[in-house]
C-alpha cells in the first residue's frame, strides 16, 4: 500500500465518527437535498467507510456536491452523523491531490455581479484547504 | 440593554439592508448594539473536521473580544450565527479544540466560552419580547400572508443552536403575528436553499431553492422572509414557476416599526 492512500482510521480520526452506531435506516439520504446530485448517497459513505472502501469515495464527485445542511447530522437517530465523513473524505481528497478544488483565478469566469461574499467564503472554506 | 455585534462580511456588502434595518430597530427597542472593532469573517460555514483549528479562530477572536467587552454576542446573518455559535460550544465543551485554540492564540485571558451568541430573533423574543414588538407596531402587516423561510443554519444543529424546536419551529412565525402578519407554514421551510453550491452549479443551487419556493407559494405565501443573505440570493435566483418576493425580516421589523423611509434603499 503507496502512502498515498487514505485508510478508514484517517477518515473516522478527520471527522470523529464512529461509523458502527450506524443501524442502517437510511434516514441520512432520505432527508438529503442534495441525494439526486449524489453518486454515493450519506448512508453509502457510512457504509463505505466501515468497510474500509475509501478509494472510491475520494474519486467521488458527491464529496462536492454536499450542502453542510446539516439535515443527516440532526436527522440521525443514531448520532452517526454522515455529514462529518463526507467532510473528512472531501479533505483528504484534497490533502492528498495537493491543490484545491476551487482556486480564486477561477472565479472572475463564473462570477455573478450579485452573489454575497458569504457564498465565496463558504465556498473556498468547502472547497480548499 | 448593551450587546456587542457581530455584522459579519455580507452585511457590510451585499446585505446592507438586513443589518441597517436591524440597527435602527434596535434603537427604538432599547437594544445598544456595539459592534466589535476589529471582527474578522466568520468563514460562512462551521468546519466539522476534527482536526481545523485554524479556521475556528476568527470565531474565537470575536467570543473573547465580546467577553472582554463584557457583553454577550449579538449576529444576525444565519452563516455567521451558525459558526460563532458552534465555535463557542465548543470552547465549552471540547478539550481538544480549546486547549490548541488557546495555546495557538495565547490571549491574555483564555477563552472558555464564557459569553452567549444570541441571534438578533432570539434578542427579540427573550429580551425585547413579541409582545412589546407588538406594542409598537405602527404600520402591521395585516391581511399578509408571509412564509418563514428558516433554511438549514438557523436551528441545525438543533442541540447546539438551541434556537427553537429544528423540525417545527416558530420564532419566525411568531414574529410574524408580532408584526401583524399571517405566517403561512410550508414544508420546505426549514430545508436547504442549495447554498454555497451556486458558485460552481447555478442550475444545482437553483433547483433546490425552486423547490422551496414553489412550496411556498403552494400553500399560500405571498412573500417570504429570510435572515441569510445566501438564502435571499439563492431564492431569488431559483428556477421557481412562482416568483415570491423574499426580503430580510429586519426590513419588516423597521417597516411595521415605522423606520423604513422613502428614500432608504
């Protein structure tokens, strides 16, 4: 194994979850606004996670589309809360390509003259490290 | 009553409207809000993972300069709420965090969460009172039928907000009555506008918000209220079939109050 590879005891350090109080309800991707958007749904990084398929989660382009709604993380009967690994996962991801997913010269392009600054900081806080 | 305030980045841009419209409210109220000299952005949104510390401590500024100005913190913007709010529970709760945030920023006195974040609605329903708003009430909104559009940051997470009830809260519907509005209760209230999403995906963002506010309008509302600038931007931008005004609640605050004037942009 390379050491460029992220190994579920990264992920559930990142993001302190413990992925084995999941009892699979599915609750998390139920409630998500973001599920159509979604390859892998909040309940499948539970999933993935605690079985250690992380690979596929970090090539995911779902670790972009997640709102931080917060809806999985106070829907979960079972204080889970799948939210905190897909932030874990959307930051090792980019830990390890090394450059940010979102980078500032890339804005002047998709600016709209009407957006708040709150979209830009949130956005760069998601999508960069 | 004295409070500091946190205004945040948006507020002095893009949303000037929800932070003017507060501010004079809150003068005839009997609310001083002094806001802090030297805040810094929140960051827009709460990071989770375990290990940023880094990007908690513009938050943590702002708690320990409102603490040594002793006052609690007043915001406004939901994001900035969200933020500060869960920053200061962890300084509270949380060893891990506040032990590094401590030693990083090495303050004269520490920071242990010592203060409250209040949000100005919360201000209005615990300190002023919908009762007294009531009181005032120049110009009511009578015959209104107005949606509270919550979105995502106002209540969750709801055991650390602690605003209201996440699933089926009414601050926002009572302040409605308090201004002489009828508040209108839709299902998608208290979900996502899509948010952030917008600066890569208009269209993904659009969709979300078009969902909101064709609820909305399916139930009766005939304009919606917000306390997030994101939330107003995304509304405004959704791929609705039904087109509903969506102002800030402060604007209605200062218009039922009597502060809105003509020329006020």
């Amino acid at each position: 194994m390379s050491e460029n590879n992220i190994c579920r005891e990264d992920i559930l350090r990142i993001s302190g979850v413990d992925t084995r109080k999941c009892m699979r309800c599915g609750k998390c991707s139920a409630t998500c606004p973001a599920y159509d958007e979604m390859e892998y749904h909040p309940h499948q990084f539970v999933n993935m996670v605690e079985n250690g398929d992380i690979e596929a989660l970090v090539e995911s382009p779902s670790l972009f589309k997640c709102l931080s709604c917060f809806a999985c993380i106070d829907r979960c009967p079972r204080q889970v809360e799948p939210a905190k690994l897909v932030e874990a996962v959307r930051s090792a991801c980019i830990r390890r390509q090394g450059h940010n997913h979102l980078s500032a010269d890339a804005i002047p392009a998709i600016l709209d003259p009407d957006i708040p600054q709150q979209a830009l900081v949130s956005a760069f806080r998601k999508y960069s490290e | 009553m004295i409070y500091s305030y946190f205004p945040g980045c948006t507020l002095k841009n893009k949303a000037i409207d929800l932070d003017i419209y507060a501010r004079r409210s809150a003068e005839l109220l009997g609310i001083t809000l002094e806001e802090l000299p030297e805040w810094q952005c929140c960051g827009g949104v709460y990071p989770l993972a375990k290990d940023k510390i880094a990007t908690k401590l513009s938050s943590v500024r702002a708690l320990a300069a409102s603490r040594d100005a002793g006052h609690d913190l007043v915001t406004l913007c939901s994001a900035c709420h969200n933020v500060l709010k869960q920053v200061n529970n962890d300084m509270r709760t949380d060893e891990y965090i506040r032990s590094r945030a401590n030693n990083y920023m090495a303050p004269d006195a520490e920071y242990n969460g010592e203060i409250n974040v209040i949000h100005y609605l919360e201000l209005l329903r615990d300190t002023v009172g919908f009762e007294n708003i009531k009181k005032k009430v120049v110009k009511p909104f009578t015959g209104r039928k107005i949606g509270a559009y919550y979105g995502c940051l106002l209540l969750r997470p709801g055991k650390v907000m602690q605003m209201d009830d996440p699933e089926n809260p009414k601050i926002l519907e009572d302040f409605i009555r308090a201004i002489g509005g009828e508040p209108v209760i839709y299902a998608q209230r208290n979900e996502c506008c899509g948010g952030y999403a917008t600066v890569e995906d208009k269209a993904y963002a659009a969709s979300r918000a078009g969902k909101v506010v064709d609820n909305a309008a399916a139930c009766g509302a005939d304009m919606l209220i917000t306390a997030c600038p994101l939330c107003l931007y995304n509304l405004n931008k959704s791929n609705a079939e039904n087109k509903l005004p969506v102002v800030y609640f402060t604007e209605l605050l200062a218009e039922a109050l009597g502060l809105k004037e003509e020329n006020d942009v």
